[in-house]
C-alpha cells in the first residue's frame, strides 16, 4: 500500500464538500490504491456540524480513509497538506454577480495564502473552487511568496463538464465520445466555451452543429449555467461541482487521457497573448503531475474577441484587489 497523502479542504461542512468528501474517501479522486488523510477546515460555527460529517465518513469504513483530522483555522488545517482544496467562501446568492463577492472573498483567500506559504508542504497542488476562483486563487497565490504560481489552479472543469453534457444532449452522443472541448478564461458569464477544436466520434464538432445554435444557445447556456442553476435551486450548483474537482485534481496528479485535453485556470505565462500573471482558464495537458498549456491551436477572429472579452474582465477583477496583491517574487518559476 502506498503511503498516505494529506488533502486539506476549507468550507468541509459545505454543500460541495457534502458530496466530495465521500468521493475522495472512496478513492475516486486519487486513485484506488491511494490512502488519504482529510484535513477538514471550518468556521468555529460550523464545527458542530463538521464532526457529524466526520462521524458519517467513519460509518462509511472506506479502507483507503486513514485519518480525518478537524481544524477551526487555516494555519492547523494546512499543516504538512500536499492538496488543498479551497472551497469555503461566500457563495453567490440570487442576482449577485461573482464581482460583488470579491472583497468579501478577498480577506479569506489572502490569509489562506499566506497560511499554505508557512505550513503546507512545499510541493502543494492547490485548486480554488470558491467564488470568484480565478481571482481568489490570484490573491492566494500572490500572498505566497515561496510557492510557485505555477501550484495554484482554479476550477473551470465544470464549465467544461457542461459544455460536453450539453452539447452531447443535443448530439445525441455520449459525453464520452466529445473530446478537446475548451472553456476560456474566467469561471464567470465572459467565459468563452470554444468547441473549434472538439470533436465527437474523431469528427469535428462544429460540423455537426450549426453555427447559429452554437453562438445563441450553447455558448451562453454554459456561461449561464450556474446562475440558472442558483436560480432554481434556490442554492448553487454543488454535486456538480464535486464531480469538476475530482475530475480536475485527479487529471493534475494522475494525467490526461492520450489524446484529450482538459481546462484549467492556471496562471497566464503569455500563451495566445492572453496577459501574464492572471489566472486564465487555458487547455492543457497532465503528465507526472505538471499541465502544459497545449501550444498551436489555431484561433479565428470569432475565438480572439470572446478570449479578449473574458481576460478584460479578470484584469478588471484584478484592478480591483490590487492592493491585496503583494508584489511578485522570486519563486515565480
Ligand atoms: P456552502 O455555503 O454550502 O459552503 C461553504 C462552507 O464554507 C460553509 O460551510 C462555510 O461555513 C465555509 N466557510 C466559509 N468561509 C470559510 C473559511 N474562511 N474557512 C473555512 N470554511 C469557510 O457553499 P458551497 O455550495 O459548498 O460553495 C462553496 C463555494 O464554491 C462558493 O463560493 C461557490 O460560489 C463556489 N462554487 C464554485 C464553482 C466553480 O465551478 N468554481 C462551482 C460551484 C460553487
Ligand atoms: C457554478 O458555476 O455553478 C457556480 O460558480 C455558481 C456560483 O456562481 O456560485
């Protein structure tokens, strides 16, 4: 058996967290022959609730559950973690935008930040999932100066579970048969879902679809997704998203399939002259643990303006958290 792996998550007593937590255990995430040790993070208040969430993972006797420890802070919960998952923040209720949660979110982030910086181990993969993802993972990442960049991720692999659920149900095909669909960009309505490179069955996407649809129904059904969902749940999306994480993580640690690629929000190194620095959501490629953006996809003028309009709206976000932003530093290699 192999050593076990320590996976810290903030906002475990959450709704996302409800449904991920028995994923992980259950070796979904990971990989079945991997032991973890769940480092649960909370607010004071709900950690009540935490220990009965705990209570029913140990009900579950998953074999490849090892430990569960509960924190009350960051600075504990962090200690020695080789993962993080960072979901525990405001979410967006009705009619709010993602930018309305950005100074709210941005105190939470800038601290977990700096708590990964002083105890996390020194090779931690970090995804944000909590609103809004690409800019809180900014934040976090900027308030860790001895990490790299390059460690800090943020969620967009539910947009692109969408784009491939969506357009499959209009297909007629299944999710598997849909590959290299893209989500540019921002996790927020200016993301662009690019499907000039998918393909379903080995033959281009965009030649079994028609191009109306395509512009006035798909692309915004999927960057609506989440607010329509709000809308009539009541609550944001949340087994949904724990499916994204699992998907996310597990590509990152264990690799992409041959031949795919997946999306991620990953800091821009000036790849299709998107700006340096910000997190964008680029395709990429996983092997041994590292992504490399896929180089030398060929983009029309349709796909650079949506791929401009989104990035306009992360560097607007990050105007706006600028002074929560530490100068860069060394470690970004
Ligand atoms: P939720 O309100 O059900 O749970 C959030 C939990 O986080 C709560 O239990 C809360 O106590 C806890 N929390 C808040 N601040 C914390 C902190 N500083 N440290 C530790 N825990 C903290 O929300 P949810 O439905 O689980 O969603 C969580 C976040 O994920 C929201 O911001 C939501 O907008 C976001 N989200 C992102 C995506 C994506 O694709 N990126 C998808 C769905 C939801
Ligand atoms: C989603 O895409 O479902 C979430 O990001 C919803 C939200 O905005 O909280």
């Amino acid at each position: 058996m192999r050593r076990p792996v320590r996976i810290a998550i903030t906002g475990a007593a959450g709704s996302i967290a409800n449904s991920l937590l028995f994923k992980i255990a259950s070796g979904e995430m990971m990989g079945k022959d991997q032991p973890v040790i769940l480092q649960l993070i909370e607010v004071p208040q709900a950690m009540e609730a935490l220990r009965g969430i705990a209570m029913e993972l140990e009900d579950c006797a998953y074999s490849l559950l090892h430990t569960i420890t509960l924190h009350d802070n960051v600075e504990d919960g962090f200690k020695n973690t080789h993962f993080a998952l960072l979901i525990g923040a405001r979410p967006r209720g009705p009619g709010m935008e993602r930018s309305d949660l950005l100074e709210v979110n941005a105190e939470i982030f800038t601290r977990q930040g700096r708590a990964l910086n002083n105890f996390a181990n020194r090779d931690v993969k970090v995804l944000v999932v909590g609103n809004p993802a690409n800019t809180n993972a900014l934040i976090a990442s900027r308030n860790a100066p001895d990490l790299s960049p390059s460690q800090f991720t943020s969620l967009t692999r539910l947009d692109q579970n969408r784009a491939r659920g969506i357009l499959a149900n209009h297909t007629g095909a299944s999710p598997r048969d849909i590959r290299r669909v893209v989500i540019w960009g921002n996790h927020s309505p200016t993301q662009y879902p690019d499907l000039h490179q998918a393909t379903i069955l080995d033959r281009s996407a965009m030649d079994q679809i028609r191009f109306d649809w395509y512009t006035d129904e798909y692309i915004p059904k999927i960057q609506f997704r989440g607010g329509e969902i709000i809308k009539a749940r009541g609550q944001s999306s949340a087994a949904s998203a724990a499916q994204g994480i699992v998907d996310h993580m597990r590509d990152w640690v264990l690799g992409t399939d041959s031949g795919e690629f997946v999306s991620m929000g990953i800091v821009s190194d000036g790849s299709y002259g998107i700006e340096k620095g910000i997190i964008y959501s680029f395709p990429v490629r996983c092997d041994y643990g590292r992504y490399q953006i896929v180089q030398g996809l060929e983009l029309n003028d349709f796909s650079r303006e949506r791929m401009k309009a989104t990035e306009a709206e992360l560097l607007e976000e990050k105007a706006m958290v600028e002074h929560l932003l530490p100068a860069e530093t060394a470690a970004s290699h």
